[in-house]
C-alpha cells in the first residue's frame, strides 16, 4: 500500500492531492466598498461588526450556547419511543427435519419519564444557563476587541498619512537646502562639504518618506483586516485632526468603578464562576437517588399465533451504592473547576482595573504633551526660515540649517504621534471600561476626527458619538436611571 509517507525525516509530507480549495469568507466576497468615500470611524466599525469573522464566531458559540440551555431543560419531559421488529426465521433439525417459516412482526410503545433526582436536574440547567450568561458576556468581549482592534488602527492610519506628508515637506524642505548650498558653491561662498552635507540631508530625508510609504501601505493593510476586509483594500480617511485635544471629563476612579460594574470580560468570569458553582451542585446531586416512571405497550403478530399484546406500568427506584469511586472523583474535579474559576475572576478584575488606570494616564500623558508639541511647531518652523534666510547671505552654516530643518521635522512627528496616542488611548480606554467607543466621557469628545466641527476655543457642540454601548448593558444602563 503506498502512503506516500516520506522515505526520511526532514522532507515534507503533505501531498498535492491533500490540499483543500480554501474559499475566502462570503462576506468579504460580497462587500463593496466606495472608493471615492471617506469613510469615517463609525462607518468602519459598523463593517466590522457585519464582516469580522470574527463576530460571526461569536454569534455562533452564543447560539450553540442557548442549544444547550434547551437540551438540559428536555430533561423534565417524558421520552416517547417506537420500536418495531419484523422478523422471519427458519430452523432445520440435524436429521433434516425443516420448521416451518416463522413470519413475526412486534411493534412497541415504551414511555419513560425521570420523577424525582434531587435536584440534580436543575442545577445541570442552573449551569447551562450561567453558561448562557458567559456566552453572552464573550460576545461583548469580542465586540469590543474588534472595535478596538479597528480604532487603533483606523487612528494609525490616519497618523501614518500625516507622518507622509511630515516626511514629503521635509523632503521639500531638504531640497530647498540642497538649492541654496548649489547656489553658495557656484558662488564661491560654500564649500564642497556645504554640498554633500545637503546632498546626505536629502538622501536621508528620501530614504525616511520611502520608509513611511511602506509603513502607510502595512497599517491600511491591519485596518482592512480589522475590518474585515481584504488586505488590498483602499480606504479613504480624512486628515488626523491635531489642532483639536480630545476631552476626558471624568476621573479615575469614577471609570474603575464603571468598568467592575459593566466590563464584558470581568462579568464573563464571574459568570463562568456562576457555572462551575452550578455544575459542582449538578456533580454532588449526581449521587443521589432516583425515581423514573416506566410504561410499555406491545403487540406481536406471529404466523400461525394470531396476535399477543403486552402492556406494562410501574416506577423504578435507582440508588447508586458504589460507582469505583468515579463520584468522589468527579466532584474533586468540579470543585477545583469552582476555585480555577474564582482565581481567574479576580485576575480579570486586577487585569481591568490595571488596563483602566494604565489607559487613563497614558491618555492624559498624551493629552498635555499636545500643546508643548504644537508650540515646539510653531517655533521651530520660524526658526527654520529664519535659518534658511541667514544661510543665504552667509549669517548661518550648512550645519544650522540642517539642524532646524531636523527639529522641525522632530517637532511635527512629535506632534502627530502625541495626538495618534491620544485617540489610541481614549479608544482603548472605552474597552477598558466595557464601552464600545466612548459616549460617556465627554459630549464633545473627538474620537472620530472626521466628524470633528468645533474648533479650539469654541464652545462645546452636541456632537453625537460615534458608537453606543453594547445592546444589553445599554438597557441596564437605561433601567438603572431614575
């Protein structure tokens, strides 16, 4: 038999034949984008939701979650079964005597219906419901790291494309410096080393913008992915909004409280310990006797015999004495599921707390770092053309126009990846706390810079948030208001 295996190890096994026709996902197949829109962060999340595979998992373990539910309550309803046997059947003796043929048809009705096991019924259902409750606390979960996953990079993209017009401008600017040392050398009043330092200045100010194309290029690609788009896709997005600081009117401690009481993932924990606990009661009950309730009905046709019918009621006692200590066991085991879970609860509550305090700082260290970035700016542009004129009647050298044409260029990027983690944090924050975007942290907050219309100094708007919060912990949101 030939297996294709291969003769030694090293060398690869899988056959042509084996490999499978890989399909791409349906909804990527069908998904059509604008490629003349620009499409805002809210407009992104909501092809994430309908296209990530990755809800769609979620979806599907909720829905098999809830079959279960329904499997454990089947357990209260009698069991209705049909049985029916044809038969023919023939003997012949070791002297050659033949019986005749016996033709014999027995259809039977048998019910069976559990009474009474102490309980154990409920508490299996008791766990599958919590199971239930987890389930749906995972599909948040995967919500908001989807929608997480899209923020950062929608606002990564955005940064990169400021980062290309940053690197473009300082090409330009290393141009202009190129131009100036042609001219003072023509002249007579630079030397060689004027030319090649600007000559290196341009290659190396070239070099950093190719390096920041091909960066663009990666993060579009993460942000179509997150999307659930091909990689290949082209989104248009609307410039970084950097004139604007984003707005946080609350304090830590009021989101720390807010994400024990709502984070998806700290609820699935305890829910998931409401299941064990659960299921340790189903194990301990599983013991205990019980009582079913038996019926039978019977006909059987026998060629020859006519026909015999057989009918049967009674109740059946079951009392387990001694299953090899596989109970003991048993409950060991679900117990120590009980204390797995409960250790892992409360690592999620230091995982969350810890990701709110951690999110919050990092979003105000951003923050105030905005404005010292911006006049870093304003200041080293003026600087820069103050330079580039006294360079050109011989005031400056080579070195202090290079010099300022860098700390321009360093200023900008500064300010740019100062706002990239603004945004990021305050995004990844509303994670944190168990929201999808952040509609509770300021009626002005400017987590999508493209429906940005307010502008410094101007008094708050009423600008709607990009996301709501998910549908369930909205409505007890709702409930819990006055």
């Amino acid at each position: 038999m030939n297996t294709h295996l291969p003769e030694h190890p090293g060398r690869e096994a899988a056959q042509l034949a084996d490999f499978y026709t890989i399909p791409a996902p349906t909804t990527v197949q069908k998904q059509q984008i604008d490629t003349g829109h620009e499409y805002s962060l809210a407009e992104l999340t909501t092809l994430a939701l309908s296209n990530n595979p990755q809800t769609h998992s979620a979806w599907a373990s909720l829905r098999a979650q809830a079959a279960s539910v329904g499997i454990l309550e089947a357990a209260w309803l009698p069991k209705l079964t049909l049985n029916a046997t044809a038969q023919q059947a023939q003997s012949t003796t070791s002297t050659g005597f033949s019986i005749p043929t016996q033709r014999i048809f027995a259809p039977n009705l048998s019910l069976s219906w559990l009474l009474y096991d102490f309980g154990q019924r409920e508490a299996g259902i008791s766990a599958a419901k919590a199971g239930l409750v987890a389930a749906r606390f995972a599909n948040d979960q995967t919500l908001q790291t989807v929608l997480a996953n899209v923020a950062t990079a929608y606002y990564q993209s955005l940064a990169d494309r400021v980062l290309v017009d940053v690197d473009k401008q300082s090409v330009k600017t290393a141009q202009k410096a190129l131009d100036a040392a042609q001219a003072r050398y023509r002249s007579g009043q630079a030397t060689i080393s004027d030319l090649y330092q600007a000559k290196a200045a341009l290659a190396q100010a070239e070099g950093t913008l190719a390096t920041a194309e091909q960066t663009r290029l990666q993060n579009e690609g993460a942000l179509a992915s997150a999307v659930g788009l091909p990689v290949d896709t082209r989104l248009r997005l609307a410039p970084l909004q950097t004139r604007i600081d984003p707005k946080l009117e609350a304090n830590v401690k009021s989101l720390l409280h807010s994400a024990i009481a709502q984070n998806p993932n700290l609820q699935n924990a305890q829910a998931q310990v409401a299941q064990a606990r659960a299921t340790l009661d189903q194990t301990e009950r599983a013991g205990m006797p019980s009582i079913s309730l038996g019926a039978n009905q019977g006909l059987r046709f026998q060629q020859s015999l006519g026909r015999t019918q057989t009918n049967s009621i009674g109740l059946t006692l079951s009392v387990p004495l001694f299953t090899g200590f596989n109970q003991h066991y048993q409950t060991a085991q679900a117990r120590a599921k009980l204390a797995e879970a409960e250790a892992n609860r409360d690592t999620t509550y230091q995982s969350t707390e810890l990701a709110v305090w951690q999110g919050y700082y990092a979003f105000r260290g951003a923050v105030v770092a905005i404005p010292s970035a911006r006049v870093q700016v304003e200041n080293a542009s003026e600087a820069l053309k103050a330079v580039q004129a006294q360079y050109k009647v011989g005031y400056a050298t080579i070195q202090d126009l290079l010099t300022a044409q860098s700390t321009l260029a360093t200023a900008e990027v500064t300010l740019a990846q100062n706002a990239l983690n603004a945004y990021t944090a305050l995004a990844k924050l509303g994670a944190a706390i168990g929201q999808l975007g952040s509609p509770m942290f300021s009626e002005h907050s400017l987590l999508d810079p493209t429906t940005a219309a307010v502008s410094e100094g101007a008094a708050p708007s009423d600008h709607q948030p990009d996301l709501a919060p998910t549908s369930h912990l909205y409505v007890q949101k709702e409930q819990s208001q006055p």
